[in-house]
C-alpha cells in the first residue's frame, strides 16, 4: 500500500494505549497532525497522550467515534494486531472502507526515507532499542526512535532527535517485522513465543529468518551467537565477531571488554544487571558501529544509559529492602531477571510477584514457568492477565502454583499484595508481567517509602 502521509490530515488509533501504538501516535502528532484513538482501559499511557494533546474514547462503541474521522477525508484508520477481530470500530471502518493500516505497515512507511535500524528478537528488543537509540544520540547523531518502552533517559517510547536514522523495535507478532525495510538489524533471541498465531516453533524460526534476509550486507546483521541464522555473531563469555570478555561487577553495575573485528574495547561501564543485558548492549555497540558513530563517543555514551521503564527498574534500593519492577512474561525471561538478581544479591532472599499474561502463553510454556519461578525463594501469583484472550479452561494460576516448587508460594488477589509483600522477610521483592501488574507499582513503591 502507499502512503501519502504528507496529505493526511487526521489519524484513528484502534488500539492508542500499545506501546508501539502510542510511539507513533506521538510521532505524527509532532508532525501537526490531529491525532484520536480508541483503548479499552485507561493506564498511564492513555492518561499523558490525553495530556499531550490527543482525543481518545474508552469505549467500543461506534457512537463514540469522533465526528471528524467519519468524514473519512483524508484520515487514516491505524490497528494494532493485539486488537481482537470483534472490535466493532475497527469492523466499521474495514466495512465502511476506510483507510485501515496495521501498525506496522505505517512503521513501514514512517522508516523508508531513513537509514533504519531494526531491533528484532523474542526478548530484549526493547532495552536493546533503547540501548542503541542512546548510543547513537549521545554520539550526536539525528536519529528518531520509537521504542516499546519508556527510555529512562527521554522519559518516552518516542524520540526526535532528527531524521538521518530511524532505530524501531521489529515486532514478531503476526511477523509484523517482515513488513521493514532495515538497512541495518539484529536478532537478540528466537525463543519459541506468540504460538496463538504462528502455530508451532518451525513458523517461528522461518519468520526470523526471512527478516534476517532483508539486510543485504551481512556485516550489519548481528545476532545472538547460537542462532541459526547469517550474520555478525555476538556472545558473552563465549567466542564471537562480537564478545564481551573480562566482566566484572563494580558498583551495581559492570565493567567488562568488548572484542570486535577490528578492535578490542577495555574497560567499558554499563549499569543494567544480566549478562542478558550485556549481550543486549554488546549488540547495540555493534549496530552503533555499523551505522558511522564515533567510536570515541560510545564509551561515554554506554555508561550513561540509564535503563528502560520495568526492565529491571530499582523503585526501591536501601539495607533492607530492594524493590525491582519487571516486565518479564516468558520463562527465559525470568531465568535471566533470576540470574541477575541472584548476581547482584546472591545472599539475599528473593520474592517474586509474577502475573502471568495470556492464557496461551501460560499453556504453552506451563513446565517453563513452574521449572523458571521455582528457583526463587517466594512466589505470588496473580490471576492470569488475558489482553485479547477469552479463558482456556484449565490453565490458571492456581494449577501452575501446585507445580512449583518453591518453599513459599500462593496465589492472591491485587488487594491482597501489599499485606502478601509486607509479610514476607525477603530483601528482595520483585514485581514481574507484562500484564496490569505495572499499574500497582507505584502504589506499592509509595506504601513501602511511607
């Protein structure tokens, strides 16, 4: 499909409250465009786009479409897939044809006149992004970013700081990534996921592999050293193009070597816990390299990175308590946010506060959780978080409690998890999903500082 984006007046997001839904709603409103949208609940997202400036309505009602866009004159219709089949605007504007894009498509379009650089993989693709988007701007590079996270740095999912380069997170579901042009990408990881649509592993791994095909120059396609896929290898502690060596923990954070090609980094300061997050900065420095920046500037610019929004977010840091806010929502996830936690504080006990999300996600990954969230010491589950989902009969969160094996466990209610909290004596308290669990933090970080 083209677009002629410079003769839209107006844009409907179904679906303005997603991550990558909000990025670009940002991005267009910044280019004088009117934006609207439609969410089914309020968070906080919603709330600061409805303080910058945007039109949204919380109810699927096709009444509740603002006049303006039934005019259907020069308005695009913008959907996220997460969206279920039954909305009734979005049926209405198909019916009614109107303009409709999938949000990837308009990423698409957004990133075609751009150097692009794609961030794709299972898990870390946003603090990978993230990662990247600072490197190249702290490097003085004019580089806008949409990102599936808030960039602590920014303080937003959205970041203008010129047009050269475009970084964006490359979307696995529904293979939305396919629909990029990137001129340079990685692959962090191709853990199987989203099963609900592609049906089974093969699918999974056939969908990766035809996004790495759309980088020509091998040389500026990295990715994670046990993948089967061609490109640049990165890896940590283990031979690669690209590998961090040396590592050592300073301060809450690392200090460690990164050998490429063509030169050997000493000494490098990055302040996110995981040997996951070093591979993840690891592939960033590559990217970075790859796309012209000073290599002089990027040293400075790792150590001031200050992270992505629950991705291993300290709320609470003292003597006797740490409170850390995640958003893992996959058993390999969760390994790598224990292997972090049990690094940084490998003396101390460890609750976790885990929200599963979707109830596919939950069956097709059952043994993966019980086996990942039975090596902390304490476990709460909350219900199951079901985004588009309708039940699976069976598969609750107290049928994947009897499978852990953890000394403490239970499940309990949100009005229930401050008390849960406050009960236990582990120093270490982590809330974890990528569910609405995200909405209890402050309330809990707030109660915990009283």
């Amino acid at each position: 499909m083209d677009l002629n984006l410079q003769n839209i007046k107006a844009l409907y997001f179904v679906g303005i409250g997603g991550i990558g839904m909000s990025a670009l709603a940002r991005y267009f409103k910044m280019q004088g465009k009117k934006i609207y949208g439609y969410d089914r609940t309020k968070s906080s997202v919603t709330t600061a786009l409805l303080e910058e400036g945007m039109e949204i309505v919380f109810e699927d009602k096709i009444n509740r479409i603002p006049g303006e866009i039934l005019k259907k004159k020069d308005i695009l219709i913008v959907y996220t897939p997460a969206v279920g089949a039954e909305n009734e605007q979005l049926n209405y504007f198909i019916t009614n044809e109107f303009t409709v894009v999938k949000r990837a498509v308009l990423l698409g379009a957004v990133t075609d006149d751009t150097v692009c650089l794609a961030v794709a993989g299972t898990h870390g693709k946003t603090t990978t992004s993230a990662i990247l988007s600072h490197l190249m701007i702290d490097s003085g590079m004019e580089v806008t970013a949409f990102l599936g996270g808030i960039a602590e740095n920014y303080d937003s999912n959205f970041i203008y700081k010129g047009n050269d380069f475009t970084v964006v997170e490359a979307d696995e579901y529904d293979r939305s990534f396919l629909r990029l042009n990137p001129d340079i990408a990685c692959v962090t990881s191709m853990d199987s996921d989203h099963l609900d649509v592609y049906g089974e592993v093969a699918e999974v791994e056939e969908a990766y592999r035809n996004f790495a095909l759309l980088v020509n120059d091998k040389k500026k396609m990295f990715i994670k050293n046990d993948l089967p896929l061609l490109g640049m290898t990165v890896g940590v502690n283990e031979p690669a193009d690209i590998e961090v060596t040396n590592i050592r923990v300073n301060d809450g954070g690392y200090v460690f070597d990164l050998k490429t090609p063509d030169k050997v980094y000493s000494d490098l300061m990055f302040y996110l816990p995981g040997h996951h997050n070093l591979s993840n900065a690891a592939m960033a420095f590559g990217m970075a390299l790859a796309a012209g920046v000073p290599e002089e500037k990027l040293k400075i610019a790792l150590q001031t990175f200050k992270g992505v929004r629950r991705r291993f977010s300290y709320k609470i840091k003292t003597d006797d308590l740490v409170l850390i806010d995640d958003y893992a929502h996959h058993p390999t996830e969760l390994n790598a946010l224990f292997q972090a936690v049990q690094e940084m504080f490998p003396k101390a006990k460890k609750q976790i506060v885990f929200q599963p999300h979707l109830y596919s996600r939950t069956r097709d990954f059952f043994d993966g959780f019980a086996k990942s969230l039975s090596q902390f010491d304490e476990v709460v589950l909350l219900d199951i978080y079901p985004a588009r989902e309708k039940p699976i009969p069976g598969i609750t969160s107290e049928k994947l409690l009897k499978e852990i094996t953890a000394p403490v466990k239970s499940v309990v209610s949100k009005e229930a998890l401050t008390e849960t909290l406050e009960n236990s004596d582990c120093q270490v308290k982590l809330l974890v999903g990528a569910g609405d669990i995200g909405e209890e933090v402050e309330r809990i970080t707030n109660y915990f500082k009283r």
